[in-house]
C-alpha cells in the first residue's frame, strides 16, 4: 500500500504548490470536490474509495465538525424504512408545517432526542450480530426496536470504502465573492478492524447520522429527500479506528 500512499503524496504536493485554487462551485462545501477535480478524478457517489483504494477526506483547517466513514441504509435495502421512520416519528419541517423532516444524531451510550418527543439509541447486539435503531418516548419507555444493520453488512461498508484513509486539510478564503482552497496538509491512515468499529459505536465515539429532509424545487417540491444514515467520527478519535501511516 506504501506505493499507492506514496503516489497520493506526489500528487498532494503538487496541487499544494498551486497555493490558492479557485473552487469548482463557489460554495464553502466544494473543497473535495475541487482537490478530486485537481485530480482529475470524476464525482463519487459509489460505495468505493476516491483514489487508488485510497479513501479521501478533505477538511478545512480547525474544523471541529466529524467526519462521515460511509453511509448505509437500514437492513442494507432501500429507503423505505427511512420513510416509515419520518412518517411516524418525524417532525413538522419549520417553513412548511404539511411535511414532515427528520434529523437525528444516534450513539450507543446514550438516550437522544430528535424533536421533542422522541429518543434514540443505538443497541450493539453482539449475539445477534446486528446494529439496532431504538426508539423511545420522552419517558423512556422503548416504543420500537425494528431498523437494523447487520455486522456483516456494516463489516463490508466498512472495509469496501474506507481501509486505506487519507485526510486532507485546507485553508479557505473568499477572492473576489468566489471561494477558494489551499491544501497544506496530508496525513494517511490504515484500519485496524472491524472489532474496533464496533467498540467506537458501542462507547459512542462513532454516531449515527440520520438526516430525511424535503425537495424545496418547484419540480419535485415536498418529496423525501434521503441525506442517508451515516456513521460519523471525531477527527481526534481517529487513532481509536485507524493506525496512523507513515511512508516509507
């Protein structure tokens, strides 16, 4: 793997070396899609590393926000349960009280709310070998425990995107009302398991994210609009799940 870190490398140095790069949109989010261009790599939505098997986050320097490892729909299926889960437990949308969103930010070790009527909870259940979604009222009282991802479903998430890591950094600034990216940092970084996996779900250093919204187009206007479930770590809880790489 060494090789492909290495070419990774030569590469980052190149487009640092440009110093300021002007982003393909002009919006503050476009700093992968604008250093994937540079490598003239065409937008992934795929389930499958960026670059030569190699995984690649790029975050502007000192954000504090996580960071997604990959996302994945319940039972491994479409988002049909999604639906069901915004129909029946989701919350009126703040501009448009007819339709229903829903967000909701999920951990093992912990009860939180999502709206004002409903917690959530992961359940690691280790002798089933399946990921749990819990539900319960203001009171506690558990209402479902339907949605799941299996351990081999996630195992395989997790290691078809995102075995080999690199994360990128960046400084950006606004140039004549457009925004622009300089890339100064790389670090590079190799899983260690899926048992590690689990564990950071289980003590709630990884999250769940679930985020159902709606289409605000005149074309589409009110249709669900499924951001995914994704599963969420800390930048400085990385070293829980990856080993740090050095190239050789």
């Amino acid at each position: 793997m060494n090789e492909q870190f290495l070419k990774l490398q030569k590469e980052f140095n190149r487009i640092s070396k440009k110093g300021y790069i002007r982003g393909i949109y002009n919006t503050s989010s476009s700093i992968g899609r604008t250093f994937e261009n540079e490598l003239g790599l065409e937008m992934n939505k795929a389930s499958i590393p960026d670059y030569q098997n190699i995984e690649i986050k790029t975050r502007r320097g000192y954000t504090k926000s996580t960071m997604t490892l990959f996302n994945a729909v319940p039972n491994g299926q479409n988002n049909g349960e999604l639906k069901r889960l915004k129909d029946t437990y989701g919350y009126p949308y703040k501009n448009d009280r007819n339709y229903k969103v829903l967000f909701a930010e999920v951990f093992g070790n912990k009860l939180t709310f999502s709206g004002v009527k409903y917690q959530y909870k992961l359940d690691i259940d280790k002798s089933d070998q399946k990921v749990f979604l819990c539900i319960y009222n203001r009171e506690e009282v558990l209402l479902e425990r339907k949605i799941f991802w299996s351990f081999d479903y996630l195992k395989e998430k997790l290691l078809n995107k995102i075995k080999y890591l690199a994360i990128i950094k960046a400084w950006t600034k606004e140039i004549d009302g457009w925004n622009y990216f300089k890339y100064y940092k790389i670090n590079f970084y190799v899983l260690k398991n899926f048992d590690k996996f689990i564990e950071c779900l289980k003590n709630g250093k990884i999250k769940l994210i679930i985020k159902i919204n709606i289409h605000l187009d005149k074309e589409h206007y009110g249709q669900m609009y499924d951001h995914g479930c994704g599963f969420d770590i800390s930048e400085e809880d990385i070293s829980m799940l990856f080993y740090n790489y050095i190239i050789i």
